[in-house]
C-alpha cells in the first residue's frame, strides 16, 4: 500500500457543513424552560374547565379564550394608536392600525370552529354556560369603547370585580380612539366642530355633517397625504369589526336560531341591530361626496 493510500484509510474525510448533524439544542435547565417563563404555555392550557361530557364544549371554550386574548391584543393597538395621535406621532397610530387589521383578521377567523354549530350541537353543552354571555366581555367591552360606543350602564355586569369595574369606568370617560383622531385631525387644520371636540366623551359618539366634510375634503385630495392614510388605515379596522359582528350574528342565528341570548339578551335580533351600524360612520358617508 502507498504511503498515501495508507493515510486515506486511517483519516476518515473531513465531513461536509452540508453533512453535519445539527447541534442538539440545551434540554437542561434548572427550573422550568425559557419558553415556559416566557409564554406561560402551562398556565394557558390548563384553563379550560369545561361543565358538561359534551366533547363538543371544549372547542367553544378555548375558542371563546383565544378570543379574549385577541381581544387584549386589539385593545393594546388601538390604546397605542390614540396615545401616538395624542402625541401627534401619526406614522406610531398608523402603524398600530395596520398590525391590528392582522389581528382583527385573526380574531374573525375565530368563529370558524363554531360558525357551522347545529342547534342540537350546542344545546348539548349549553345550559353549562347558564346566564354567561360573550356581552358581559369586560374586553370586548373595552374595545367597543374605544369605538366610541360609550354606554355606563355597560359597567353595571361588573360591579362584582373591583379590578375590572375600575378599569371599565376609566375607559368609559376617557376619549375614545375616535375622539382621538378628530382632535388630530383639527390640530391638523379640518374643521372640526368645537362641540364635537368639547363632548361629554362617556357618551355614544353621534355622526356629525361637518366631521363627514372634513373628510370629504380629505379625501377629495392627496390620496397619499398623512390624513387620507390614517382614514383609510381607521376604515380597514371599521369594515373588519363590522365583519366581526357579522359573523357573530350568522354563527348565532345558526346555531340557536331567534332564541333568546344565554345572558337574557334578544339574541339574534340584538346582534341584527349592532350589525346595521358602522364605527366611524363619517368616513364611510363622506364616500358619496367625493
């Protein structure tokens, strides 16, 4: 055997990066992992206590929690975004608009486990909801505030919670995002009415003729101007909560028909009603004057 011969067969071949094996990522740690302390994955998937044998009611369960952490999540943009248009930081508002119609997106996408419930499929496991209702969401309910859709006798649910009772009654007579946007927009040279700007805020917001002319003007002009990207960014989020309720009206309707809603609601004709109105009306009828 050559010499060389000799050192090919006692030196294996350098192995290629195309070849190696992957490192084995740390599997050792003192406590619970990274990941755990992090995401709280543990304290997440043991929430769901269903009531009934129904197997059919852990889909509605954890369905209807994911929903509450879309809820959070939606609330924390639309916070940011009335924060930043009070700071006149518009790219910060519109920025958080955007991320929030992913998230909306998302949280439409929720219904989809429940949207095809037959009325036999959820009575099996509705009378272990009792007098509980998706109205007595204190996030969602933070949400529709933000919206503008003020109402105090929403907070009367929670007067049981302290925690959730005081944090409902701070949004309740905080501006709403709207609110927000309307005084940009006058800072920002719209006309914008002084009592539309000086409203008692914990009420409902009503359409105002001269607010639908300020953005009839917006958009009669530079469509690529700051003002016309914030209401389009604001009309993204509009047309996707008046899907959300939509959506929720057809769920509803196809799985309890005109029956009267778990927490003593109208049920379907209550959500027929929500369904008929738009949040931020004048940006939708201010289109026909452009």
């Amino acid at each position: 055997m050559s010499q060389q011969a000799h050192r090919s067969a006692e030196t294996p071949p350098e192995t290629s990066p195309e070849t190696q094996e992957p490192e084995t990522p740390n599997l050792d740690f003192a406590g619970t992992t990274p990941y755990e302390d992090y995401v709280k994955a543990d304290v997440l998937t043991h929430l769901q206590h269903t009531l009934s044998d129904d197997p059919g009611e852990m889909v509605f369960l954890v369905t209807t929690q994911v929903m509450e952490l879309w809820f959070t999540v939606i609330v924390h943009e639309w916070e940011t975004a009335a924060r930043a248009l009070r700071e006149d930081r518009p790219g910060v508002a519109i920025d958080a608009l955007k991320r929030s119609v992913r998230e909306l997106d998302a949280l439409n996408s929720s219904w989809k486990p429940l949207g095809q419930l037959t009325p036999a499929q959820f009575n099996a496991y509705r009378s272990a909801l009792g007098e509980g209702s998706g109205f007595q969401s204190a996030m969602y309910r933070r949400m529709e505030f933000l919206l503008a859709e003020k109402s105090a006798s929403m907070l009367v649910p929670h007067r049981g919670a302290p925690r959730v009772h005081a944090e409902l009654e701070k949004a309740l007579h905080e501006p709403s995002l709207y609110d927000e946007v309307l005084r940009f927009l006058a800072r920002h040279g719209c006309a914008i009415p002084a009592a539309v700007l000086r409203r008692d805020v914990s009420r409902r917001y009503e359409p105002s003729a001269e607010v639908e002319a300020a953005w009839t003007a917006i958009y009669s002009g530079d469509q690529n101007s700051e003002l016309a990207r914030l209401g389009e960014a604001l009309t993204d989020v509009a047309e996707l909560v008046w899907r959300w309720r939509n959506d929720h009206l057809v769920a509803t309707r196809r799985a309890m028909g005109a029956k009267a809603g778990t927490g003593g609601s109208a049920g379907v004709a209550w959500l027929e009603k929500r369904a008929q109105k738009n949040v931020f009306p004048e940006l939708w009828t201010a289109r026909s004057h452009v």
